[in-house]
C-alpha cells in the first residue's frame, strides 16, 4: 500500500510508524519458515519494544501482526498446533485452598481492618485466578497484556478478590464523555483500565464492604498500576449486567453511571458477536484526566 493511503497502526499506545511498518513487511518476507511466536519476537526485538524489565513485548507484537494482517498489510504463517495448545486457557480445576469457608457476617467495623493487597507472585496469582474461576458467575478469563490482581482480606479471613486489565476498544458512551478523537483515543487508551472483576466471596456477607473495598482500590491503583508497570492510569472504567446486580457498590464509592453498552462487539473481519447490555459506570483516578486522554502528554512504560 502506498505510504500516502495508510492510515495510522497504533497498538498498546504506540504509533507504528511507516518505516517501522515497512521494516515489519521486509522481516516477514525475509523468514517466512519462523513461528508467529518467533517472528514477534524477532520483531518486538528490533523495534525495541521492551517491558520495564527488559523483556520483549511479544504478546503485544503479536497483537500487532495480527491486525496488519487483518488489514492486508502482512501475511503471517499457519498457526503452529504447539502455539494453539500454548495459548488455549487450560481450565482451571477448584482445589480445597479455595472451598467454601466459615460464614462472616455483620458490621464492616466488627470484622476487623479491611485490606487490599496487589498481588503478583505465582501463588496468589494463581489463588486469584481459581477463585474467580469458581466462584464469580463470569469466571475467568486470561487477561491480555497489563493486569493487576488484589486480594482482599481482614484479620479474620480472605474475604475476596478484584482484577483490572486493558480498558474495551470502543465505547460510544464513554468516548463521548471523554471528549477525545479516534487517534487520540487510539494512542492514549492505555491510560484507562477496566475493573474486569471484582468478587466478594459468597459465604461473606458485610454490608458497605464492597463499597469500602472500591475506595480503597480507588485511592491506591495508580501507585500500584506504576509500581507494576511503569505508568500510571488515569481513568478505571467497569461493566455491571442489570440482569445480575444494581451497581449499587459502584454508586456508593462515587463512580459515575455513563449509561448502557450497545451489547454489539467491535466490527471485525470474520468476527460478530452480540451479549446482553451492561451498565458502564467509570471513576476518575487524576483531576485532569480528561485533558490528559486528550493529548499527547502522556508518558510511560506503554510507549516504551
């Protein structure tokens, strides 16, 4: 495609440029027996694209290949069986750590200071992981890209657990209340999160706990989104089904009911789907995030 029809890539908050687009294509063309996962690799490598770590963005360069093929630009080879199986959630089997526990009842005052804690290690990651599996009515879900888990407990017990990820693509109901425009809402998407999950476990019964927990997570998640990933969101955003709960938690912690999602998914090449309308409700995590989202300010680990 000539340079002067293309229209601007971006993914994970980064402009790919044309010569970066046109180094993407010779690559391609010049190692044709490479796996996906070996090209993205290769590629991410040769962008510099790294996590804060140092380590190459793969799962988001792999992102990026897909939608230049889905645009034509590029052709990938056949998915590799070994990469299939690699990247089919395996489902997760419940344990004794997470059964049913000893019913807690009563006043939030009575069961003890209430604690969120990040967690990241591969055991309470994993504990996250088969809670929510188990006992949330969405289950779960393997986040692509930045996620953060909590846990959230009292002097008594766990008592539940939450997940953030990647913000939806589109949103018509948010992108208006922002104000921003598609380029702006393609390069600075990063910088809002979704509250993907949040669970109180079902034999915990504590009236205003939810609530409490959100303020919580509210007052800290930028400290520890940094702390994780090298940038600091300014917008959390969520999705409550009417068929199931009132959003009253959500109202209670002050955030801001937008209105109802279309129930319609983003319009790909080959891919429809419909689910049932959900309440989209969102929480501002910095003063000036709405001209922020609307800028080029922004500055983190997303971009690097």
């Amino acid at each position: 495609m000539p340079r002067g029809q293309r229209k601007v890539v971006f993914q994970s908050g980064r402009e790919i440029t044309g010569q970066e687009l046109d180094d993407i294509q010779e690559t391609v063309g010049l190692f044709p027996s490479l796996s996906r996962t070996e090209l993205a690799a290769t590629i991410s490598e040769h962008l510099g694209w790294v996590t804060l770590t140092g380590g190459s963005k793969i799962n988001a360069c792999m992102k990026l290949l897909e939608k230049l093929e889905s645009k034509g630009l590029i052709q990938l080879p056949a998915i590799q069986e070994q990469y299939r199986q690699d990247h089919t959630q395996r489902p997760i089997v419940p344990t004794r750590r997470t059964d049913h526990r000893a019913d807690i009842r009563g006043k939030l005052g009575n069961i003890g200071p209430v604690r969120v804690k990040a967690v990241s290690d591969e055991e309470s990651t994993g504990l996250c992981n088969e809670y929510i599996s188990r006992y949330h009515y969405l289950g779960y879900k393997k986040p692509f890209g930045y996620c953060l888990r909590y846990l959230v407990e009292s002097d008594q017990d766990l008592l539940g657990c939450m997940m953030f990820a990647g913000a939806a693509k589109a949103l018509g109901a948010r992108d208006q209340w922002i104000g921003w425009a598609q380029q702006e809402r393609l390069r600075n998407l990063p910088w809002v999160i979704n509250n993907c999950r949040f669970l109180i476990f079902p034999w915990v019964e504590v009236k205003n706990l939810a609530s409490h927990v959100l303020g919580q997570v509210a007052r800290r998640l930028r400290v520890d989104w940094q702390c994780r990933w090298g940038y600091s969101p300014v917008l959390v955003e969520t999705f409550v089904d009417p068929a199931q709960y009132s959003g009253s938690c959500y109202k209670a912690a002050n955030w801001q009911y937008l209105g109802m999602t279309t129930g319609e998914g983003l319009v790909r090449k080959g891919k429809h789907y419909r689910t049932s309308p959900k309440m989209i409700f969102t929480r501002p995590l910095e003063k000036g995030f709405r001209s922020l989202l609307c800028s080029h300010r922004l500055r983190g680990g997303m971009e690097q």
